[in-house]
C-alpha cells in the first residue's frame, strides 16, 4: 500500500479520533508507532504524519527538534512538517530476504524534554523479481526402456519475491510423450517434476525439445523459460533408487569445516556399468557451504556455518548410473543455533555535553542492545558498571534509556568513561561490555577561593610609589568565565577619597601597588577588605580582609631634648657641688627618636670629656653621674660631648654638649667660667673666622667713617672738640684698678654739644665706642640737639661680698672696685647690654624689678644695680626715641625675690 499507516499496540490508527484519543496515550507513548508501505518507494515518499501521530503541533517541531535515530539512514524527518520521509531505497529482499514479514524498527528522538520514541515500518512486498532458472538450458536421457509414469526433476527457478509474487507454478511446453507436475519442498519451495506418459522409442525419435515455463502470482504476473532438451538413450533398465526420498539431518552451526553431515545411500539393480552409480548436486553452482563425494556419497562442510545467516540447507542430489539414468533425492540441513555471538551495546543520541546542573532523573542518552543469537542465546540483559551517577531504564524490548541517578560535579568529575555491559542468557552466557566518555557542561555554581584566609603584609617604609606590595590569588574550579577571577578593593579603613592615593590592586594579577611611599610615624597600618569576583552570569564572589603592616626604618635620628640651646644659641650649664660623692646624680641626657623598635632604642655615649674619669654616663638611661670625688687639680669647668645612637642598622646618631661647673654658690660660677675656657670646638672656630672676617670689613668701614669725620673736622672753628678727640681719655688703657675713668663722658659731652649741629646738617650719625668695643651714636638726627645727658652717678662702687665671681673668694680691694679679669668685665657689660635690650622693647624701666635691670634674676638677690653705675644716661638704642634712665630716679636697693637655681647661661654665648 502506498499510503503509510500507523498503529499503536495492535490498534489500527483512525485519525479522527485522535485528537481525544491523545491525551489518554500521551502516558503510553513508549508503545511502537507502526506504518506499513510498499517496498521500493521513491526517496522523499511520505510514510505518515510522525509529529501528528505523537501529538506534536506544528509550533513545537523547531523546540522539540524531532528526529530519527536508526543504524541506517532509511528514514528521515521534516523539520517543516513532522512528516515521516523515505530517506534511501527500500529493497525489501535486499534488507530482509525470505522473511514473512520485514519490518524496520527504530527510534524517534525529540528534545525539551528528552524523550524517544519507538517507530516500526513494515515494508510490503511488490512483484519487482522475475522467476530465474538457474540455467536456461539443459539437457536430460532418458533411456528408450523407460515405462510410462517414470518421474524426472527438472532444474527449478529462484523468485526473490514472497507470498503471491514468488514462483507459484511451472508449465511445460505441450507434447505427446511428457506431462509436468508440481512438487513443494519442506521450506514452502516450488520444484518441477516430469513424467513420462508414453514410451520412448529411441530409433523413432532421438531427441526431444521442451520448454518449461516458472511463474508467480504477481500483479501483473512474471515469468521466465529455460530450455529442456530430452535426449532418447538406449536401454538401461533399472534407474538408481535413493534409500530415502528426502534426508534431513540437524547440525550445529560451531561445526569446524571437513566435518561429514550425512551419507547418502543409492542402488543400482542392473549389472556392469550401468550399475556403476556417480552422486552430484543438481544445482552445483549454487552450493558453496558443502562438498558432496561423488563416488560414496558423502556431504561434508566447506566452510563454517552460521545459523544467523542460513538457517536451514536444502541439497537436491543426483545418483547418475553408468546407463545416464539419473535418481535424485532432497538433503535437509537444519543448522542449530549456538551461543556464538557476543551482546552488543549501541549508544544512540549521545549528547556532546551533560550540564552539572541536571536534575536526577534527566535523560541523557538511548542505547540498545542488539545479540544475532535466538531463543535465550538472543536475550540480553544490560547494567550499568562503577559508581558514575547514572543509571538505564528499561524502555522496550532491547531499548534502554541512560539517565541520571545523582548530583553531577564538573568540579570532582569533569568527565564520567560510563561502561555497559550487555550479558546473555545463553549457556554459557557470553557478555560485551560498551564505553562512551559523557562530558560535563560547567556551570557558575563555585565561588572563588583565596589561598590565604587572610593576609598580613609587612611593608617597609619609604617604599618607591608603585611597588609591589603584596600579591592575593584566587582559584575558581570553574571553566571560561566561571573560572576568571577579577581582583578589587571594595573596604578600607582609611579615607575614602584617599585610599587609591595609597594602594591599587591589579585586577587580572591580584599584585597590590603602593601608589605613594609610606611613612611608619605617620601611618603605622591599615585595613583593606579584597573582593575577588569571577565572570559567570551571575557573578560570584569571596572576600577577604588583608592587614598592611608599614615597617619602620632607621630614618629618624634621635632629637635631643636636654640639654638644649636657647633661641638665642646659648648652651645651658649645670653646677655640681664641688663635695659631691660618686654616683651623685648630676643631669640626664633626654633624647627621643621618632623611629620604633630598635630604630628608636636609643643608647649615650661619651665622645669627649674633659676629664674622661671624672664623669659615668648610663648607657640606656642617659644619666650623668659624678664618678669620684673633685680633686684639687680638677677644673671647676667640664665639658662633656654626648653621643646619641639608636639602634638602627647603619645607627643614626644626634650629640649633646653638657657645661658642668662645680661650685657651692652660684657667685662662684663666673669666675669658674673664666678659670678653664672650653677646648675650641671646629665649628666655633669656623664661626670665629667668619666673625673675624666681618669684623675686619667693619673696622674697615669704620675707618672711613672716622677719615671722612676727620677731613670734616679739620675745617671746623672749633679746636676744643678736636682736641677732645686727639685726647687719650676716650678709649681707657686700662682697667685693672678696676674704675671706668670719667673723661669720655666729659669728652662726649663737650663734643655733643659743638658738632651735633654739623652732624645733624650732614645728616650722619657719630659712633662712639666703650671699653667692650661696642658703638654706641653720639648724635641722632631724631632728637633735638638741645637735649643733655645727666652727669653719671658716682655711687658705683659694691664690695668684694657684691662684687661678681665667686663669693669670698677673690681677694680684692675692700673699696669694691671693678672685676679684674676680662671675662668678668665682659659678663658684667652683657648683662648691661642684655638689659638694654629689654628697655628697647618698649618698658621704661629695667630688669625684673626696679633698679635691678634684670640681673638679680639672673645672678640672685645680692646683685642689684646699686653695685652695677648707672650707664644707661650714655647708652642710645638704635631705632628707639627713648634714651635710657632710671625710672625710679634713684636705685632703692632692694632686691626682688629671685631664683636660686643652677641653670645658668654661658656668659660668652650672651656676649652682644
């Protein structure tokens, strides 16, 4: 039939009722789906409606991606329609042979969801083969003693065709003397037989030519001939005559070839050669599997036989005597299956790839077993080996479903080798096992991973901006962008807006940069939270804190803080009992160092001293501490030069000068100072030349000044002020009477008042200079030239008790008369001068208190300005309106409250 017809079970298919059918077989759609059509239909021929038939509209089909899955490619189809297409030739006899019924089984595939389908096509026979004789002519005796009814078998024809188109009948050609009959073999087959009606009379007629005729029952029937040529032969009498009509015999198919399958048996009643009897096959050329003896009748095989391929053999065998009669009889050979053929497994709609995230129970694969044997040697069963997550399903006879039976984990198993194998029932039972390698789709289902927990890097200050400074790392066990880890920074405890001016963190690399270099004093740590984040969809990430240490390094040198230099360059001096006992605690170094750890582990040292045994120094403490006992050839004067080291690796170091003078009372300080000057010191030397230099360029300048006065001078009227100047009185040769002579002031006086004028109308100011060397300006264009100085005060003179130095212990005049060594002089005018100074900062008065000028502060309560005359008539401050006086108009004696501490200023450093 040209028209496909499916069927469900054993149910004929009616479409009209399909439609509410449905829904009732959508349960059972495992059951076959059956079409029945001709053979030989031209290819893309509509065998039925599969997607209607299975319930698929025609919106599905691109979804759903039916096809067909099939060892052969003889059916396909429409992506368009669902339609079942013929795909190759069909050539039933050519795919199935003999069989009664030939049907083509497979499977139909659709997808979302995966499901299969059982599809069986039953191929129709059509009359498309001619009846064939294996020979178209032959030639057959027949002796002239023949009786009437004698049988003959005649060459029989092939129809590859079955049912009503295989050979039905044959026919020979009308005659006298020959009739023909129809015989049936065993197996269904047709063979000819022809009888002899009338005698043969050889001398009559010699030869005898028929033609015998095969044909079937087809529509339109077919039909072929072969040529039979009977030839007259004298008389044998007797034919030979085969023990049996047919020999059937049974034979198992694992026979080795050489191996006897029967003997055949024939007589011969006449005598001499014509009882000399030959065995042949009838059809020579078509027996290839067999070796007939001619002479004593015996079959044996040829090759090995295969009950898949040739169930049963039928032989037509010829007894020929030596007379040309001919007996012939049938060989049955029924070949025994045997369990000689191993299970086979066939995977079929194997996907390329399993996503990890299939849920239990999701079908992967159709596989089918296929065993040639039959009976129990034929029945398989089929499981499934090792622990993979899977497992089959039975579906359909030797169909089997692969599905899941488990979580899947690319990350643990990127790929499962699943092996099946197939066993029989046979006896033995024989087994074949199958492999197929199922790979794993990734999925975005792991977050990535830090090595560390967490991470403490330590980084040394000072570092160069752009450093590494530390490396994280992330691994991610998925594949592509599942697995491509990113780096960030997503916390910090620092400044928002500050943080990417201190740290960057590389995004492939995970490499952190240091974007400026790090102070340890200013920033000791920070906090920074990682985020390490993959490229899946959607994106999963881990976080991680990570602590950076800022080390410190040796770039600090300790600072001391004790002793100290003032503002103004003076070192601070220290005065120690003069019967201080060893160990006595003297002063302590205090020095700090920004750095930290052994960096700022600070240690003194003495680099220089005075007298090296005099003094101890702790070595951590910086305490300075007498050692022994002052001797009598000890200086009352010490200098110690401190070192000090911190730990660091080089060391830094920073030095201290301490000035300590032993004495009992702080009057006995001055003196000392000037009893041992201090070794000279590089630098100060250095600063002296510097000073020298600046000197000389003054005096210089000086010079010219006093030249350009002089030259004025020489034309001036008066030669009371000239000889003023060429008087001896103005600069005293000497002082160690310890008076200040009077006659510079007169001097002073006198020429104020006759060269003021000229000054002020040349607009310069006249200097004069005292006894210390300082200049002091006679005239000042600001101030009227009436003004007049106040004669000095002659109650100047303090005894030896008020006198400066060490109290009791100079041995000078009673009378008070002024210091007789030159520092003395010179600590007495700075302290005169440093008050001064005070004055020009705006008071009206000098010193701390009044007539003290300051230095019962400075030299206690026993040195007041009724010890000190009273120069400040005579003293002009540059820059000031003010001419320094007495604010109280006379000096009351009474010293203020002052201290009596030991920390006194070094006279030369005060020098102005």
């Amino acid at each position: 039939m040209r028209e496909g017809a499916a069927e469900r079970g054993r149910g004929q298919r009616r479409p009209m009722f399909l439609p509410f059918l449905l829904p009732l077989f959508c349960p059972a759609l495992s059951e076959q789906i059956r079409y029945s059509i001709p053979e030989e239909m031209p290819t893309g021929s509509v065998v039925g409606n599969l997607a209607k038939d299975l319930g698929f509209s025609v919106q599905e089909l691109p979804t759903r991606k039916l096809r067909i899955s099939s060892e052969k490619p003889y059916f396909s189809v429409s992506s368009e329609s669902g339609e079942l297409l013929v795909s190759s030739r069909l050539d039933r006899e050519q795919i199935c042979g003999k069989k009664l019924v030939c049907a083509l089984e497979f499977e139909a595939v659709a997808e979302n969801p995966l499901n299969f389908y059982h599809l069986s096509v039953e191929l129709e026979d059509i009359n498309d083969h001619t009846p064939k004789f294996a020979h178209t002519s032959f030639e057959l005796q027949i002796s002239e003693s023949s009786k009437p009814g004698t049988r003959f078998i005649l060459g029989s024809a092939h129809d590859a065709d079955i049912g009503t188109n295989s050979l039905q009948n044959y026919q020979l050609s009308p005659n006298d003397h020959f009739s023909l009959v129809n015989k049936e073999k065993s197996d269904g087959s047709k063979y000819p037989e022809m009888i002899l009606k009338t005698a043969l009379d050889r001398e009559k007629q010699k030869f005898y030519h028929l033609t015998l005729t095969a044909l079937d029952f087809g529509h339109p029937p077919l039909n072929s001939t072969a040529q039979i040529q009977v030839v007259v032969t004298d008389a044998n009498d007797n034919p030979p005559v085969f023990s049996q009509d047919i020999y059937r015999v049974s034979l198992p198919e694992n026979v080795y070839p050489g191996t006897t399958v029967l003997r055949v048996v024939a007589t011969d009643q006449d005598e001499g050669v014509n009882s000399e009897i030959t065995f042949s096959f009838s059809e020579a050329g078509q027996v290839t599997q067999f070796n007939l003896d001619s002479n004593t009748g015996e079959i044996t095989t040829l090759h090995t036989l295969d009950f898949e391929e040739v169930k049963e053999y039928s032989l037509v065998l010829e007894a020929k005597d030596g007379g040309g009669m001919i007996a012939q009889c049938t060989v049955e050979i029924e070949v025994l299956d045997e369990n000689d053929n191993v299970p086979e497994v066939l995977f079929q709609s194997l996907p390329d790839l399993v996503m990890e995230d299939a849920e239990p129970g999701t079908y992967i694969a159709l596989l089918k077993t296929r065993d040639k044997d039959s009976g129990r040697n034929g029945e398989v069963i089929c499981k499934l080996e090792g622990g993979a997550p899977f497992k089959i399903l039975t579906s359909s006879g030797n169909t089997y479903k692969l599905v899941t039976d488990g979580v899947l984990d690319r990350e643990q198993n990127p790929e499962y080798n699943i092996t099946i194998r197939a066993t029989d029932k046979g006896d033995p039972p024989l087994s074949s096992s199958s492999s197929v390698t199922l790979r794993i789709g990734d999925v975005n289902d792991n977050a990535p991973v830090f090595t560390k927990v967490s991470y403490l890097v330590h980084v040394a200050e000072n570092n160069p901006p752009g450093a590494s400074v530390a490396q994280v790392s992330a691994s991610d066990p998925d594949l592509g962008a599942n697995g491509q880890v990113s780096y960030y920074i997503i916390a910090s405890d620092l400044e928002p807006e500050s943080l990417w001016s201190y740290v960057t963190i590389n995004a492939q690399s995970g490499v952190l940069f240091a974007q400026r270099a790090f102070d340890h004093e200013q920033l000791r740590s920070f906090q920074l939270t990682l985020q390490a984040r993959d490229q899946g969809s959607p994106s999963l990430s881990a976080n991680v804190s990570m602590r950076v240490l800022v080390g410190d390094r040796n770039d600090n040198a300790p600072r001391v803080l004790y002793p100290a230099l003032e503002p103004d360059g003076s070192a601070l001096f220290d005065m120690v009992p003069r019967v201080a006992e060893p160990g006595y605690l003297v002063t302590k170094v205090v020095a700090v160092d920004a750095d930290s750890g052994h960096n700022a582990w600070l240690s003194y040292h003495v680099l220089q001293a005075s007298d090296p045994g005099l003094f101890s120094l702790g070595l951590r403490t910086g305490e300075v501490r007498t050692a022994r006992a002052l001797g009598d050839r000890d200086s009352a004067r010490q200098r110690l030069l401190v070192a000090v080291r911190d730990g660091g690796q080089p060391p830094l170091s920073a030095t201290a000068t301490l000035h300590l003078i032993f004495a009992d009372s702080l009057q006995e300080v001055l003196p000392d100072l000037s009893d041992d000057p201090l070794p000279p010191d590089p630098q100060s030397e250095l600063q002296f030349y510097l000073v020298v230099a600046l000197a000389l360029i003054s005096v210089l300048f000086l010079l010219a000044v006093i030249l350009a006065i002089a030259l004025r001078l020489r034309h001036s009227s008066s030669r009371k002020a000239w000889g003023c100047f060429q008087s001896e009185v103005v600069v005293p040769p000497n002082y160690s009477e310890g008076t200040l002579p009077y006659s510079y002031n007169l001097c002073a006086a006198e020429f104020n008042s006759l060269t003021c004028n000229d000054q002020l109308k040349s607009g310069q100011d006249l200097l004069f200079a005292d006894s210390a060397g300082a200049l002091f300006p006679l005239c000042n264009s600001n101030e009227s030239t009436s003004h007049q100085q106040a004669p000095p005060n002659t109650d100047w003179r303090f005894s030896q008790a008020q006198r400066p130095g060490t109290s009791g212990s100079q041995n000078g005049d009673e009378t008070g008369t002024w210091p007789n060594n030159q520092f003395d002089t010179e600590m007495l005018q700075a302290m005169i001068l440093a008050s001064a100074s005070e004055a020009a900062d705006g008071s009206s008065t000098l010193g701390g208190g009044a007539g003290t000028m300051g230095l019962s502060a400075r030299y206690g309560p026993q040195f007041t300005l009724q010890h000190v005359p009273d120069y400040r008539q005579n003293v002009y401050i540059p820059g000031s309106n003010a001419t320094l006086t007495n604010a109280a108009g006379k000096r009351d004696g009474k010293a203020p409250a002052g201290g009596n501490g030991n920390k006194k200023k070094s006279g030369k450093k005060e020098k102005k």
